[in-house]
C-alpha cells in the first residue's frame, strides 16, 4: 500500500512580489497515509495547501494529486480532494442536515446517497438528535468535527486539512483523531497542517517547514533519532530555532 | 442541475432566515413607494388661503365660491381688512390671501379690466408658484366661463398637461422608485451574499469542489434576480392599487427592462464583491457607490437638463437613468419598444459589458 503515490510535488514555488512563500518543495505522500505538515506560522503551509487544493496557482513547479496535474486538470481534481480550511467554514444559519445535503448537493451525489451518507455520519458524530440544529449553535468542538465530517462526506482520495484542531479542547481534539484514524481506515488519505507537537506524533510521516522550505521529513520516531530528541517539541524546536520568518 | 438546485436552495434558506434581509428586501420597496408616494408629494390639496372681499358683489362671490369647490383651495377666513392680511398669514399658516377690490364688477364693465390681488407666502417660492398658478388659472377659468366672447381681440393660452392631468408628484416618482429600490437592493444583496461566503472561509470550499467558479456566480445571481422580480412585482401592484399609477404601456416590456437593470445590478453587486472583503465594507460600498449618483443622476429627483453639462455627460453612465427613462415613456406615456429601443440598447450594452467584467473578474481572482 505504501508505494501508491496519491501527492508528487515537484520543485514547487510561489512568490509573492520579492518573497517566496514556499520555495520549491517537493515531497510525495502515499495513499492511505496520514501526512502532517508542520511548521511555525509563516512558514508557507498554508499556502503550500492552497497551491495542493488549486486555491493558488504556482510561480514555477508542479504537483500531481490523484493522477491528476493540479493545475491542468482542476476540475477532474476536486472531485478526488476534500477540504476543511482553518476558519470554520460551514453555514451557521443552515441545520446540521441541511449542511450536509448542501455539500453532498454540489458534490453531486444523489438524494438516497446523502440520506444515508447522512444518517451514518451523524450517528457517528452522535449528532442524530441535533440535526435540525442551526450549526451557530453548536459548540465549536462539534462545529469542527462535523466540518471534517463534510469535508470526507463525498469519499474523496485525500483530504487537506488546515490545522483543523485550532481552538478546541484536549478531549474534543483526541475525538477529533479519531475521527482521522476512522477516514484513513477507510483508505482516504490524510494531509493535515498543525501547531500541535503531540498530534504530529500521531501522523504516519511528517514534514517540517521552515522559511518555505521543507527542512525534514520522516516519521516521527525516526526525527526524533536523527535529532536526538526525546519528543516531537525537541526536534521542531530544534529545526526551528534558525528560522527568520517570525510568526505572522 | 442537481447541484445548482441544492446551491439555489441553500440561499434562500440564507434569505429567509435573516429578518434583516428580509426586512431590507420587502420593507424597504414599499417604504419607498409610501414615501414617495404620499409624503414627497409636490401636488396641492387643500391648501389653506384667505379672501378679502372690499366687492361683496355676485362676482366676487361667485369666484370665492369657485376657489373653496376645487380641491386645491380651502378658504378659512373672510378677512374685513387688507391689513388683517399679514397676521393671518403668520398666525394660520394661510399659503395666500386673495384680494377682491372695491366694485370689481363695475370696473370690469366700464373698463374692460379689473385687477384681483393674489398674495402669495414667498418664503417657500416653489408652493408659492404653484398655488398662484392654481388660483390663476381658477380665475381664468371662470372668466371665460362668464364672458365667453370677449369684446376686445385677445389672446388666450389654454395650458394642459398631458399624461399627467393633475400634475401627480407620484406619475414621477414611482419610476424613479423602481429604479432606485431595484438597483440598490441587487447591487447590495449579491455584493452581500457574496462577500459573506468570503469572509466566512465557505467561498474556499466551495472553489475546491466540482462546482465551477461560474456555478458559483450564477447560483448566486438567480435567487436575488428571483428576489428582485417579485420586488418589482410589489411595487408595481403598490403603484396601481394604492397610488392609483395607471400602467399605459405594455407589462412584458416593463418587465423585461426591468429585467435587464436587474442583471445590471447583479454584475455590479458582483464587483464589489470583488474588491471587498467584508460584509461591512460590501454594504458601504454599495450603498455609498450607489444610493447618490442613483438618486441624482437618474432624473426623479433632480431634471437632469437642469445640471452643468460636465454633470449631464456623467449622467449618462448611470444606468438607471436609462431605465428610468424607458420605464416613464412606457409606463405613463404608454410607448411601445419602437420609442424606447435606443434607450433599450444602451441598457443592454452596460449589462452586457458589466456581467462579462465582472464574471471575468471573479474568474481571475480564484487563479
């Protein structure tokens, strides 16, 4: 399973006027796997991810996402990618099933498909009684989680997820893994940016960027050996500490 | 389609759950109407004036009649004296004071001429025409009815305003309304509606799914061109059954220029859409860039003749103005599209030229 390369990124690069962003990275990432991309703010992650979602088109380099060139073939693309960007992004004056026959709307699933895609991921979520709920006023733990829930609803091949635990409680994030663990079980690839040391330990391989350029990429018990570290915290502060980019 | 369907849907579930949205929507057409309607009327209706009658002869009499029978006038006081006349009209609030002189009837009989004072309160000079025109013409009237052939050679002009026989503030100001309320109320809608997926993170959601960018414009605009038919609707049935506004011309063809100032307003709302980032500043932009030039330089409120020239050539670009003037020929005066079709045109080239920059636009800044 581990040599299926579902994201290639070649020499990947975007500037902004005299300051590059990300400054030709390039990384494959496997399918089924959960990758996370870390970094400190500013590092350029973000906007690598927009250029991987076909948010923001490259100043030079290429990617290939699922078989698909990402800047070639971008509606075949986005059939195959989920997303979930870092501010909480569903409809708040919409009812928790009304967001989800939105998403799977323009997804273009078919209504018997929601309907049970829905009753699924709502038991799940144990959201069944709260479904004609407005998502306004829902507590942020289950904003989140039901917001990763619509970013995988359509099944796609890989889902970005932009630091999707930002803001949320310790008990609500570990659900939140689950949640993970539960999609890359079912083969969907992970690609996840986060600020939390202990959720890279729970990713399969991870990268570090800093100043727009990947500095490592390993599983976490290999960087820590390689750094000589203890935890994950050692080896980003380690890696870190020579940037120049202060957070943004 | 299907996707279209569930977009489409899910903003008119944004519209009618937001009462401020709704209250802008349908509150603010049929406000505008009743204000424009009722309040900002120039028409005179019982106006109050005062007579002094040194005559007290049939004729006199007959005239004093005359004035208190027409709607316009409603005499309130029979002064004794030409010096009560200043306090009346500080005291009462009287628009005129008509002086009859000492043997009116007489004078004219031996003279051919006779002279009636009309005192008009010159502070507001525009009532102050207006009713002196009235009271004029009431005069006049009854003259001819009197003496139907003058002894002398004379010239008489017979004024009457077609389309507008009573001068109605409102035969102006509904069109005026229409496109005011149709501009102000797409424009601000879309460039809203827009800019709240923005500043929401949904826009990006959206643009990473198989829903094309254009999906995205056009799902946006159709339930807001929904939205502002039925306004147009309301305003039209508010004109006809409240302010008594005949429709003269042909409703198809009101429509679809209407239609087209619609679309008009979505490309702009469309704009501003695009070089806002929030809400706020999309509201500001639209009411700010559009309530003005709209209500200057369309024509209800200020005759463009009147303006500078540079102001006149301005005009030009605004395309309610167009509208406005189509929608009068149509409405009031009852034209068919043969009398309005270059105007029709000018409107069309400005939907078209704004719907393709904007659409453009929005393209651009998803690359």
């Amino acid at each position: 399973m581990k040599n299926e390369v579902v994201i290639k990124t070649e020499q990947l690069t975007k500037r902004f006027g005299d300051f590059i962003a990300t400054n030709a990275i390039s990384f494959e990432v496997y399918a089924g796997e959960i990758f996370g991309f870390l970094g400190a703010n500013g590092a350029g992650k973000t906007t690598a991810m927009r250029m991987l979602c076909g948010l923001s088109v490259p100043s030079s380099g290429a990617a290939t996402i699922a078989g698909c060139d990402v800047y070639k073939e971008p509606e075949r693309l986005k059939k195959s990618i989920g997303y979930m960007s870092q501010k909480f992004s569903l409809y708040e004056d919409l009812t928790v099933s009304e967001n989800l026959e939105f998403f799977g709307g323009i997804y273009g699933m078919s209504r018997n498909q929601i309907k049970a895609k829905a009753d699924r991921v709502l038991k799940q979520l144990g959201l069944d009684v709260d479904k004609d709920k407005l998502v306004g006023s829902l507590p942020l733990g289950w904003k989140q989680k039901l917001a990763f829930s619509v970013a995988v609803f359509h099944d796609p091949k890989i889902v970005f997820l932009d630091e999707p635990t930002g803001g949320v409680d310790p008990i609500t994030r570990r659900q939140f893994w689950d949640l993970i663990y539960e999609a890359a079980g079912r083969g969907i690839t992970v690609f996840v940016t986060t600020h939390y040391m202990d959720e890279a330990e729970y990713c399969n391989r991870i990268s570090m960027m800093v100043d727009g350029v990947i500095k490592a990429l390993d599983t976490p018990d290999n960087l820590k050996r390689q750094f000589n570290a203890s935890s994950m915290d050692e080896v980003f502060f380690e890696l870190a500490r020579g940037a120049k980019r202060s957070a943004d | 389609m299907k996707q279209f369907l569930s977009f489409v849907r899910k903003e008119f579930y944004h519209v009618f759950r937001d009462r401020k949205t709704m209250l802008l929507l349908f509150g603010m057409p049929i406000a505008q109407i009743l204000l424009f309607g009722f309040a900002l009327t120039n028409e005179i209706k019982n106006t109050k004036i005062v007579v002094c009658d040194y005559a007290h002869d049939p004729m006199s009499e007959q005239v004093i009649a005359k004035l208190e029978a027409s709607k316009s006038f409603d005499v309130v006081k029979q002064l004794m004296s030409a010096t009560e006349i200043e306090a009346a009209f500080k005291a009462d609030n009287i628009k005129l004071a008509i002086v009859f002189p000492n043997q009116l009837y007489q004078e004219l009989n031996h003279n051919n001429k006779a002279t009636i004072q009309i005192i008009a309160d010159g502070s507001d000079p525009n009532t102050a025409t207006t009713v002196t025109n009235y009271a004029t013409s009431i005069i006049q009237s009854y003259m001819r009815d009197k003496f139907p052939q003058p002894d002398l050679l004379q010239i008489n002009t017979e004024v009457r305003m077609i389309y507008n026989p009573e001068l109605k503030g409102t035969t102006n100001f509904v069109p005026g309304v229409m496109a005011l309320v149709l501009m102000l109320i797409s424009v601000l809608m879309t460039s809203v509606s827009i800019v709240k997926e923005k500043e929401s993170g949904t826009m990006e959601v959206l643009l990473v799914s198989p829903f094309s960018a254009l999906m995205v414009v056009i799902s946006k605009a159709v339930p807001y061109l929904v939205l502002s038919f039925v306004n147009l609707i309301v305003i039209l049935l508010l004109s006809v059954f409240l302010l008594d506004l005949p429709i003269n011309g042909s409703l198809p063809l009101i429509v679809f220029e209407s239609l087209l100032l619609i679309i008009t307003a979505l490309s702009l709302g469309l704009m501003i859409s695009n070089i806002t980032n929030s809400q706020q500043e999309a509201m500001i932009v639209s009411l700010m860039g559009m309530l003005l030039p709209v209500m200057i330089f369309t024509g209800f409120m200020f005759p463009i003749e009147n303006m500078p020239k540079p102001l006149q050539v301005i005009s030009n670009i605004v395309p309610s103005k167009w509208y406005y003037t189509i929608i009068k020929a149509v409405m009031i005066k009852g034209v068919g599209f043969a009398s309005v079709w270059k105007e029709t045109l000018v409107l069309l080239g400005m939907t078209l030229f704004l719907l393709v920059i904007s659409i453009k636009k929005f393209k651009t800044r998803l690359g």
